[in-house]
C-alpha cells in the first residue's frame, strides 16, 4: 500500500482515483508485481502466493482501499506520531540497502536541494550577505556537532537496534530534552513552553 502511495505521488498523482491510470499501465504493474518479491528468498516468495486464495490481478490497491487506508491517518493528534514512526521506519528500510554513512549523505543532499529550491522560488538570495562570519562559524559547528554527529550516531544506532526501540527513543527525546535542561542548566520551562 505504502510503496504504491509513494509512487502515485512521484507519478504526479493528485488523489487516490489516479491509482486507476497506475492500474491501466502494463509496464508499471509489471514492475510493481516483480517489485513485492524483490529480495525475498524462494519460501517466502511461495508463502506469499498461497495467500492469495484467487488469482491476484490487481497491482496497485484500489481507490476505495487506498482511501481508507488514508483515513486512518487523519487523525490530527496522532500526525507527529506517525511522522516519527514513518520516519524510523524508512530509517530502517534504507539502512538495509546502503550504509549509514550514506543515509546521512542523501538525507543532507536532498534536505540541501529542497532548501536550495525553497531559497530559489522565494528569492531570498540576499540573505546571505546579510549573515556575518560569526554567524558562519556558529552555522558550521552546529551542523557538524549536533547536526551531522548527532544524526550520525542515530543512523548507526538505527542499523543495530529494531524501529520500535528506536521510535520510543524518538518520542522520548522531548522528555529527555526539558530533563537534561533542568538538570544541567537549572532552567525550568515556562508555562508557555
């Protein structure tokens, strides 16, 4: 379900009904039929045909699955939940495939291009003269300590433990924030924080 949402949105879907144009494409079924088995070994492969009772013909699921599998998600207090779950998990799936090194690699390089392109449409070139070298040091030690470190450790950690431990990590790094503050600097939040 998740990898046909993702790739509707990179096909430049608009809404769950353009799974239907997904669907009518021979080529792209072909590719996602041949997609669910990559990498599994021959037993699974077996175990995941005998699921299915009838003959599948579907590749993509329908609208109305999508769109229920969508609604699930909107409820709007459970949203930065899932962004952390969702996260952990792609966290997860690309550490199968490459390093953790390179996960930090392409997360700074495509956060790097969005940025660039946000900076592009909004014409907001100009401040950059505005920022002075102090401001430069700041932003270089920042990204390289608390930025690439931090999120370094968290991709090497990510390859040894399983999504669950890490998205419990996660949800507690808020706790464990006003805690180190308390504890280390004597600061207690306000009431508006």
């Amino acid at each position: 379900m998740v990898m046909s949402l993702v790739l509707l949105n990179l096909a430049g879907g608009d809404c769950v009904d353009d799974l239907k144009i997904l669907e009518a494409d021979e080529g792209f079924c072909k590719i996602m039929r041949k997609s669910e088995m990559y990498g599994l070994k021959r037993k699974e492969r077996r175990a995941l045909d005998r699921m299915w009772r009838k003959e599948k013909k579907r590749s993509v699921p329908s609208p109305s699955a999508a769109f229920r599998y969508l609604s699930k998600f909107h409820d709007t207090k459970l949203q930065p939940v899932i962004a952390v779950l969702l996260a952990a998990f792609f966290g997860k799936e690309v550490l199968h495939k490459v390093s953790f090194k390179t996960a930090l690699f392409y997360r700074y390089g495509f956060t790097s291009l969005l940025m660039f392109l946000f900076v592009l449409f909004t014409q907001k070139f100009d401040q950059f003269a505005i920022a002075t070298n102090t401001n430069w040091i700041f932003f270089i030690v920042i990204s390289l300590t608390t930025g690439s470190g931090a999120i370094m450790l968290y991709y090497y950690g990510l390859k040894r433990i399983n999504a669950k431990v890490s998205t419990i990590c996660e949800l507690c790094f808020p706790i464990s924030t006003i805690l180190f503050d308390y504890l280390f600097n004597h600061q207690v939040l306000s009431p508006v924080q």
